[in-house]
C-alpha cells in the first residue's frame, strides 16, 4: 500500500509539471482555458451506456408546449448497465508520462534583468567585434569607383552629394539642375579621390571627354515675387551683389538675386524685408554679411545649456566647417554678437506685443509668497573689459539700470547714519551684513550681481554691485518688487537686514510699507548663524512660511555662474544684454515644466504632511502629553532668543572665552561654507584655506584655556566642526530646564512647527497658474 502511495504522489507531481510545461509551450491555450480545480488522489469514472454514451448525473429537464407535447409514457425509460472498473496500474501510468516528459524538448530559461556593468561589458564586447569592420568601412566610404548616374540614369557621376541621399551621384548635368538653388555639401569624384565642393563651383564636361571645376555664381536661396502678370518667358533672373551667408554649416559666398522683366521694365532686388521674412537676419543695416536664423537658435540653445560657452569658440567651429566642406573666409565674432543679440532684442519685442512677461512668475500671481535675496561675487567685470560706453539693449529689462541704483544707494545713505564694518550674528561677521563699503580697488569694475527670485526659482529682478553686498541693494529689489504683494523676504542675512530696515523706514517714510514684509533667515545659511539665531528668525519656525528655504537664488547662482567666465571680458552693454538673454532662457525653461514642478511639490507636502503629523503623535504618546502642553513648550522655546539675550552680564574672562569660542567657531564653519561657492580662482582659495588653519589653531587653545579656568569640556576642534548646529552648554534655555527636558522641548517645537501650512501654498500656485494658462 505504501509503494502504492508513493507511486501515487509522484504522478500527481508529474501530471502537474506537464500541465505547466503544456502551458508554457501553448500560453494562449491556457489563457482561455478556466482555472483548473485541484487534483484530488481518487480518479473517477464516467459512466456509460451500451452504445458508449455518457450518462448524465441529473435527468433532463422536460418542457410542455403546444406545439411539442410529449407525455411520460412516450419516454422509454433506459435501462444502465454498470461496467465493470478496469483497476487502476500506476506503475504503467507513470512510466507512460515519464516517456511523455522526455518527448517535451527543453525550454530556455527565463530572461533575468542584468546589472548595470554587465550590460556595459556586452557593449564593449560588441564594440570591440565590429571595430575592425568599421574601420574597414570608413576606407570603402572614401574609394571612388564608377557609377551611373542616380538621376537620369545614362552619364557617368561625378559629384557625390551627402545630402541628396539615397540618390547621392549624380552627373555634371544633373548636379547643375538640381543644386541651382540648394546649399548642399558636394564632393567631386572624377579624379579618383573626393574633393569638397563650394556652392559656387560646378563640374563642367569638356569636349575632349575630361572634367574641369569651374567657378559659377550661386543665388542666395530666397522667394522671389510675384512682380507682374506678364508671361514667365519674360522675366529674367540675373545675380545682384555678392553676400556673405552664415550658417550652421559655415561662411558661403553667394548673390542676391535680382528679377526683371523685359516686357513691362520693372525689376526687383532683395532687401532687407525679403531677408527677414525668408530666415535671415542681416548683420548690417547694408546687409553685406547675413545670418541663418537657424543659428541664432542653435547658439541660444548651447548658452542654456552651457553658459559658459565663449562666441570665439562657437565661431572657431563655424571656420572649421567651412574649411571641412572646402569653403574659405572668416567670420567676425563681434558682428556675430551684435547681430545674435540685436536678434534676441527683437524676439523680445515681439514677446511684448504678445503680452508675455519674461520676468514675472505666472504661479506667485497675484500674490507672491516669498522672494530671494542674495549676491553672487562671481558675475564681476573686469575695468580694462568696460569698451564702448554704449548701454545695452536690454538695458534696466533684467538689471536695473546704474544710475538709478546708484541715486538710491545715495539717498538712503544721505538720510541715515550709516554704520561702518561688517555686520555680526554670534560673534561671526557676514560679508553680506555691510551698511556701508567703499568701493574695490582691484581691477574690478562691477564687483557682481545682486538677484531676487521667487520661490518657484523664475527670475525677477537683478542689479549691479559695485560697493560689495551692502543693505541698500538688497533694500533697492525689495522696492522693486513691493507691488507683487511679498509676504516673506529671504536673506542670508534677515537677522541683521531687518533692524536696518526698521532704521532707514523711520527716516524714509515711504519706504515703512517694505516692513509689512516678514524676515526669513534661509534655511542653510542660517546654520552658520547662532542657535538662537536660528530659533527666531529660520524660515523653518516662521509661522505661514510652509516649506520655503530661501535659498532658491543659490540654485540660480550655479547656472549663471558658469557665465561669468567670458561675460567679465565683455562690454558693459554686451554683458547687460548677454545676462539679459541668459536669465529669459532660465525663466523659459523654469515656467515650461512649472506645470510638473508643481504636481510634483503637492504630492511630495501630502506625504511630508502625514509623516509630521505621525512623527508629533509619537512624540505625544512617548511624552505623554497633549495639545495643550505642546502648545506650552512652542511658546517656552520661542522665548530662548530673548531670555539668553537678557542674560548677558559683565564682560569677564570666561564671558570672553565663550564669546571667543563661539565667533571662531561659526566663522570657520563660515569659511569652509564659501570655499567653492563664493570663490572662483586657487589663490582666493589657498587664502581662505589658510585663514580656516590659523582660526582652528585659536579655537582650540580658546577651548583649552576654558577648561583650565572652568569645569566646562568640550569636544576636540575637528569633532566639534562636524556638528552643524552645536548648542553650547552655557547657553540659557529657560528658567531650571533640564538637559533632557529643554530636548524634548525643542524636538517637539521642530515637529509642532513643521506640522504647518504646507498644502495652502502649493494649491493656490497651482491655481494661479492654471488660471493664467487657461486665460491665455
């Protein structure tokens, strides 16, 4: 019995393996047939009648109806005989399927995804089998050999065409017809190498059978005009004076066109109307040299993408396809600026008469939530750079015009006592905390930028620096951008802006609705600022700020900083209207996915949102405390800043040992924030570098002598550096707070705090946004 058993479940193992095989083979199959009830150990048998038809377990239904009446008696009852069992051989029937199996041949495994370095191993593999074919290729690419012609069918060819694919050889006949009008790239073949060919060169036959490169005149591609309704035979079409066209393909030398007819005399010749409306862009008024718009757009699109990128290098690689394709000459750079940004300009106008606004945030409208302030040190010019005088188009577009900067900055320092050095947040001097700075006398003539951006990035307003990052500048872009409803004002520095904004709107009254405006100290500069700092003016304990960080204008600094490389060789005009051109770039970009941004920043707040709202009723529930206690400790730690500020008593040597610790220790952490950020050159670098040795020399001996005068220890110099935001020991956290409590109470004020308006704001810039779309 035991045997039999066994044989029992090894078929039943087998009948379910070639179930799945018989799937796998045929998937369609098993996609219609219905799910399988499960194989039970019994088989059972149908019953059979005498002539071997199945015998239904239940008895068919008999219907009554008029016309089909059938009684009972009608029915002859069937009379079933039992067949007899044939007993059941498993031995046989698992051999029988075991031979059936072998028959089944073996299926392929199943792909399984592979790494990254094992799909690039594959292609190296694959690369390293076709290189020798390749190169073998490139040989065959460049032998000439003797082919009809691919248009008539009958000469010989002699031109190769790269652009006239899959038709690309062509006769002297055929290549003079169908190039009259079209700036291909040519090569002739006839001498038993391929030679570039210029537009304006043909192959002419000669009588005794050989080939000879001859000079024609090309016309410059344009439309010509209906001029008259005289016949076709008697306008004329003959070349006008030479130009020089640029495209992306290099420098051409060509005619304009010139169209006369001899029946009723008149004429026509190519203007600068034609010019524009056929793609051109003329780099005179004269026209004597012309541009391919196609360029234009193929420069702006490198300078997004790369803003370093220099116009003497885009111009070198113009010069070196022209002498690719076998053309000569060069292009002049300074009237390719000229020309591109007189291009720009009037993109922008025709912008304008479509009421688009390159610089307004379509999602912050009519109520902006919050704008960045910061300055970027990179963007300076040079002096000997400055050139014309002349003012750029897009003068006072982007950057606000000098002059007028300049008025301001003199009036507000007119009107108020300015006061000299440096400004200081725990003992720490900040470059941008300035009222007053005299101007460089390096050999720099604007010394940076000073930017305002929203808090969805889009650039709104700019000026130059000229005396450093001092409060007037910023105060200037708050004017500015006043009448955008700003609820929040970003600075690295709002711990010491706004007392100065307080000083200047007593005596400047019309600047006292700036006030209205909340500070916000951004979020990663104020880890270099004191604790307490921190604590009362950090846009994460802002009540309203939402998610907001102030420090959007750093983004933008890594774009436009990769241009200060060769606008700060250019004139002043051409660096207004360079930046100009860039910052539109940026704000085009920004607005065309704000769409996704958007969706992307709600999805991301209703997570945020749920995991605070977890994250403060775990606290709850650890702390064992409600709402109301909460509520309590968020008022108590609001209160730190001032209670620590009123504890600062007389002024003796171990005040000045912790004063001394703390300044150095946040200018360190200062100094090592602007090592790559705000500094652009190795020497500048090795200077700041070395000032981060000498201040970490002076912590350490400060520390040391605290704590052989006091029973204070702190951590080494390099382990104290690596806390962000260390909270001394001596700092006054309220009155008889424990350690552990005075924690507790500033992780459930960060949780309270975070748990805040977040949703509000990014719904109502989607709305602004949808709303302007659709408008539009």
């Amino acid at each position: 019995m035991d045997s039999e058993g066994d044989s029992g479940n090894k078929f039943h193992k087998l009948l379910q393996e070639a179930q799945r095989l018989a799937a796998e083979l045929n998937p369609k199959l098993a996609k219609k047939r219905r799910s399988a009830k499960p194989v039970s150990g019994v088989v059972s048998w149908r019953q059979r009648d005498n002539s071997g038809q199945i015998i239904p377990k239940f008895p068919p239904k008999t219907y009554n109806s008029t016309t089909r009446k059938r009684s009972s008696s009608e029915v002859a009852e069937p009379v079933f005989q039992q067949p007899e069992p044939t007993p059941y051989d498993s031995a046989q029937e698992l051999n029988a399927l075991q031979d059936l199996l072998r028959d089944i041949p073996p299926q392929e495994k199943g792909t399984v995804p592979l790494s990254w370095a094992e799909r690039q191993a594959q292609s190296s593999e694959k690369w390293n089998a076709s290189r020798s074919a390749m190169v073998k290729n490139i040989f065959l690419a460049e032998h000439t050999d003797t082919y009809i012609c691919d248009i008539c069918l009958q000469n010989t060819s002699v031109v190769r065409c790269r652009d006239c694919l899959p038709r690309q050889f062509l006769c002297s006949s055929c290549d003079t017809q169908i190039h009259q009008h079209i700036l291909h790239n040519r090569e002739a073949m006839f001498e038993g190498f391929y030679q570039p060919l210029a537009p304006n060169m043909i192959i002419q036959l000669q009588n005794d059978g050989s080939h000879q490169i001859k000079h024609e005149v090309r016309l410059l591609p344009v439309r010509l005009p209906q001029q008259c309704t005289c016949s076709p035979s008697q306008l004329k079409l003959t070349c006008g004076k030479e130009v020089i066209l640029v495209g992306i393909n290099g420098r051409y030398q060509l005619n304009l066109p010139t169209l006369s007819c001899s029946q009723c005399m008149k004429s026509w010749t190519t203007g600068l109307d034609e010019l524009v409306q056929c793609g051109y862009w003329p780099a005179t008024i004269n026209h004597q040299t012309i541009f391919h718009v196609d360029l234009f757009q193929s420069f702006q699109d490198l300078k997004q993408l790369a803003p370093g990128l220099s116009r003497q290098a885009f111009i070198g690689m113009l010069d070196e396809r022209t002498k690719y394709f076998g053309r000569t000459g060069k292009i002049c750079g300074d009237t390719f600026q000229r020309s591109f940004l007189e291009w720009c300009y009037a993109q922008h106008e025709v912008d304008k008469l479509l009421e688009v606004e390159p610089f307004r945030c379509t999602a912050c409208s009519p109520q902006m939530h919050a704008v960045s302030v910061d300055g970027n040190r990179k963007l300076y010019q040079f002096k000997n750079a400055s050139g014309s005088a002349t003012k750029g188009l897009f003068d006072g577009t982007f950057l606000a015009r000098d002059e007028e900067v300049s008025s301001f900055v003199a009036q507000i320092q007119q009107a108020t006592k300015h006061t000299p050095g440096k400004g200081m947040c725990g003992s720490s001097q900040w470059t941008a905390a300035k009222e007053h700075s005299g101007k460089s006398a390096s050999k720099i003539d604007e010394e940076g930028l000073e930017i305002a951006v929203c808090r969805h990035g889009v650039l709104l307003r700019a000026l130059n620096m000229f005396r450093g990052e001092i409060y007037a500048y910023p105060l200037y872009l708050q004017k500015e951008l006043s009448p955008s409803n700003v609820s929040f004002f970003c600075s690295d520095v709002a711990c010491k802006y706004y007392p100065y904004l307080e000083k200047v709107s007593n005596k400047c009254s019309e600047l006292q609705g700036l006030l209205e405006m909340h500070p916000l100290l951004s979020v990663m500069h104020a880890k270099a600022h004191s604790w307490t700092c921190e604590l009362k003016w950090g846009g994460r304990n802002q009540e309203g700020a939402g998610n907001t960080i102030g420090e959007e204008v750093e983004q933008v600094n890594s774009f436009l900083s990769r241009a200060a490389i060769s606008t700060k060789y250019m004139s002043k005009g051409g660096r207004t209207d360079m930046l100009t051109v860039l910052a539109m770039g940026w704000n085009k970009k920004k607005m065309s996915n704000m769409d996704k941004i958007l969706a992307q920043r709600y999805a991301k707040a209703v997570q945020r949102v749920a995991d605070d709202k977890l994250k403060l009723e775990e606290l709850k529930a650890e702390l064992r405390i409600d709402d109301a206690v909460i509520q309590q400790w968020v008022t108590e730690v609001q209160h730190w800043p001032e209670a620590n500020s009123s504890l600062e008593g007389e002024a003796s040597r171990e005040v000045i040992l912790k004063k001394k610790i703390e300044g150095l220790y946040l200018s360190v952490m200062q100094r090592k924030h602007r090592l790559y950020r705000q500094t652009d050159s190795n020497k500048r670098r090795h200077k700041l570098r070395q000032k981060i040795a000498e201040e970490k020399a002076a912590l350490s001996s400060a520390i040391e002598e605290l704590r052989e005068q006091t029973d204070i220890i702190l951590p080494a110099v390099d382990e104290l550096l690596l806390t962000e935001n260390f909270v001394w020991s001596w700092t006054y956290l309220g009155p008889k707070k424990g350690k552990s409590n005075t924690s507790w109470q500033a992780a459930v004020h960060e949780a309270a705090m975070a748990d805040g308006p977040r949703l509000p704001h990014v719904s109502q810039a989607l709305r602004f946004l949808l709303t302007h779309t659709g408008s539009t």
